[in-house]
C-alpha cells in the first residue's frame, strides 16, 4: 500500500505513525504461500518513537516490515509500548482476503502460540491485535523467529515468519530518529525499485526468448 494508506490504517489502529512503507499483496485462496518468508535485505527491526499530545505520554513501537525478496509488501509486525504502563501490546497489519475468524496465532520458534484478533479492516490491509506478555517479549529477544499463522480462504493456514536476530537490540536501544527513519526509508525504496527493475528485465528477456524460439 502506499504511504498515505499505511498511515491512514495507522490511525485506525491508533498509532502515531504509519507501520508499512510500500504496496499490500492482497492474498486470494490460493495466492500466497504456505510460508511467506522475509527478504534477505532491510532484515532489521526499527524503533520508533512519538509523544502523545493527549495522553502526555511517549509512545515507542519497534517494528518489522515483512517484504518478497522483489520488495514487495507482505505484512508488519510492531510490538508497541507507553511510558509509564506495563501492559504492551503487538500490533499487526495483514493483508487482505485473510479469514478474519479465527484471528491469528503469534509464536516464536517452538513456544507456546498465543492468540490475536482482528480490529478493523481498510480496503488494503487489516489490523490485528494481541496483548504482548512479558513471556512473548521475553521470547522474541531470545528466539530466532517469530511466526504469525492465518486462514486463508481456502482455510488453509499461511504462516509469515518474522526473524528476531536484531529484536533484542532495536527494542532495549535508541529509537531512530526522523532524519535516519528518512534516510532508511529512501534506500529501502530505491533498493525495492532496482529490484521491480531487475524482474521487469528478465521478464522482457525470457518473453525476446520465447519469441525467438521456431
């Protein structure tokens, strides 16, 4: 989804700012894998964080954008946090033509999973949401990933798989400021359209081969 979109969705979940930072892949019955796995590239969580104006309080998120290896959107992942209360909680967005019932299931490696629903929905993407216990975040900065299992409309389950190598780090560290967000943002974009680029190539290529073919 666009930029404009993510934020909009953003606000419907109540976040400061928006989570996603490119197109949605809106999932069919049979569009998306059994297992969508993250890009090689930009493998790294963000922390980020805002002062609510009403609530007089600094709102943190650290996030994980979930990308294909072309760049494209699949899903996001934001463990969320105020100052001043204990309770966290994780926010999803996930694409459309996901069951809505029976939500999601969050877990990291082989511990227990532990359940989510879904808030709202926007023409591009839903919102999930789950209480974040201080065992789940206990085990995201010491797992390896972090799986997030939906229906599909087949309801057959589709996992999207979160690595958790940098969690630890992003969560306990500074948050990014505007001017790096910006900077990770633009090389993030630039990245995704050499990689658009490079399918577009050999998309023409094959499709000169074929042509060329008796």
């Amino acid at each position: 989804m666009t930029v404009t979109a993510a934020k909009s969705i953003a606000k419907i979940a109540r976040s400061p700012f928006a989570a996603a930072l490119v197109a949605f892949a809106a999932v069919t019955a049979g569009g998306l894998p059994a297992s969508a796995q993250p890009a090689a590239t930009a493998d790294e969580w963000v922390k980020i964080c805002r002062t609510d104006e009403k609530q007089k309080k600094e709102i943190c998120k650290t996030a994980y954008d979930l990308r294909t290896s072309g760049g494209q959107f699949l899903a996001s992942i934001a463990v969320v946090e105020a100052t001043g209360e204990a309770r966290k909680f994780i926010d999803l967005i996930m694409p459309t033509g996901l069951l809505l019932q029976p939500g999601v299931k969050v877990q990291v490696d082989q511990n227990k999973a532990e359940e989510g629903k879904y808030g709202m929905c926007a023409s591009d993407g839903c919102i999930a949401q789950l209480v974040a216990s201080e065992a789940l975040v206990g085990q995201m900065k010491k797992g390896g990933k972090l799986t997030v299992t939906a229906q599909n409309q087949s309801d057959t389950p589709v996992e999207f798989d979160f690595p958790l190598a940098s969690f630890k780090a992003a969560n306990e560290g500074k948050p990014m400021d505007d001017a790096a967000l910006k900077k990770r943002e633009d090389a993030i974009a630039a990245e995704n359209a050499q990689k658009q680029k490079s399918i577009e190539d050999q998309l023409r290529a094959q499709q000169r081969k074929a042509l060329e073919q008796p």
